[in-house]
C-alpha cells in the first residue's frame, strides 16, 4: 500500500511542478531525445504535461495488477508497485533534461 502511495505522490508532484513552472518554459521544447542524447522531437510546452498522464495510467495498471497478485505471490505483487514507483521516477528524471 506504501508503494502505491509513494508512486501517486510522485506522479502528483510531477504534475504540480509542470504546473507550477510552466510560465517558465519556452514555447517550444524539446519532447524526445535520441540514444546519442540528439533532440528528435521538438513541440509546444503543454505536451510535457503528457508524462504525469502516462504516469497515471502506468500507476493505475500496476495497482490493478498488484491487487490481483496477492492471492499468488505477495512480493511480485509489491515488485509491481516498485517498478511503478520507478518508471515515475524516470519520468521526473525526463521532465527535468526536457526543461533544463
């Protein structure tokens, strides 16, 4: 249950820090980056507020999935959690090179 918290807090600040510091983004911004670290993607600045919607759904289908693992196996259940509570830790990590 702490992991299901832990990853919606992050998913929540993601999205109030986009808010919050949305006047100060440029217009255009870069959206994706190659392997090479190479922009490929460039669009306007309310595309960033794409990664805390992936985020929700990416918390919502593990929190689906790790409720009906209990039953089987508790700890894949919460390596579920802890692979959401990760990937949304990558998303801040890319939302932070996007707008730096």
């Amino acid at each position: 249950m702490s992991l299901f918290l832990l990853a919606a807090v992050i998913d929540g600040g993601l999205g109030l820090a986009l808010w919050r510091y949305m006047d100060t983004f440029p217009e255009l911004v870069a959206l994706h980056f190659s392997v090479y670290g190479d922009v490929d993607i460039i669009g306007p600045k309310a595309d960033i507020y794409r990664l805390p919607l992936i985020g929700v759904v990416v918390w919502g289908a593990n929190g689906a999935i790790a409720v009906m693992l209990p039953a089987r196996d508790r700890i894949l259940a919460r390596t579920v959690l802890a692979f959401a509570v990760g990937v949304l830790m990558l998303f801040c990590l890319a939302a932070w090179r996007i707008v730096s």
